[in-house]
C-alpha cells in the first residue's frame, strides 16, 4: 500500500471509527494504527469509476480469514458496498481453503446487524468488542452474496 493510500485509509478509519472510541472512552491512536495495520494485506475498496470508496485490511490464519477492518465512505454505506466486498473476501477464503471469515466490532455498531444477517454468530465478547464468526460454507451466507 502506498503512503497516499494509507493517510486516506486512516482518514477513513477516523470519519467513521472515532465516535466509537470516543464514546467507549477508548484512544484514537494513528500511531498504533500504522503499526498494526500496515503488515496486513491491505486493500483500497474502488467504485466503478475507479474513485477509492473504502479500504478493507485481512489477515489469513491457519483456518480463517480475519476481517481487522471494513471502511466504507458514508455515502457508499448500507449499500451493495459491502456485499460486494465480502463476496470476494469469500472468494479468497475458498482460494485458501479456509473453513471461516472472522471479524470484531464494537458491540453498539450498526453493521453488527449486518454481519448476523450473513450468518455470523457471536464467538466471543470482550469489553465493548464483540467477536463474530461464519463459516465459508455457510447456505444462508453464500445465497445473500450471490444476490
């Protein structure tokens, strides 16, 4: 990723992140971010006409493909967005022969709901993080994505 890409990464991460952090009285750390961002497979989510609306970071595990974050600019949200992302996140899970995706959100965050309708079920909580898991083969998660 490019330096470019990543401060607008980063913006992205802040227009949408920091309400959260701010209300759960967590730090916005744009330091710690770098470090732990910037070794994960790192992609610039683009419209159609090639203008940058998002930005995804995924990490494969032995079994899993790990969600570390999914941003989409305000006025591409709840749209066809994300579904088209996690369609080809799919995608890459079954290139790798990884049985699940995984994800954590704030347990008050709006695509919660999202995720669950996926098919994601809740394998952990810790504070206000709430951990989610769906398996690749999951029916209900493979019909919703192929619409």
């Amino acid at each position: 990723m490019q330096a470019s890409e990543w401060c607008v990464a980063l913006e992205l991460m802040r227009q949408n992140m920091l309400s959260f952090h701010e209300r759960h009285g967590l730090p916005w750390d744009p330091e710690w971010l770098s470090r732990n961002y910037l070794d994960k497979q790192n992609y610039m989510v683009k419209s159609k006409q090639a203008a940058t609306v998002g930005f995804v970071s995924v990490e494969p595990t032995s079994s899993a493909l790990h969600i570390h974050t999914l941003q989409l600019h305000s006025t591409v949200q709840n749209g066809r967005v994300g579904m088209y992302v996690l369609r080809e996140l799919l995608a890459v899970a079954a290139q790798f022969h990884l049985a699940a995706i995984t994800c954590c959100v704030f347990n008050d965050h709006p695509a919660r709901g999202m995720y669950a309708r996926l098919g994601f079920r809740e394998v952990s909580a810790k504070g206000v993080l709430v951990s989610l898991e769906v398996s690749t083969a999951h029916e209900r998660l493979a019909d919703i994505l192929r619409q």
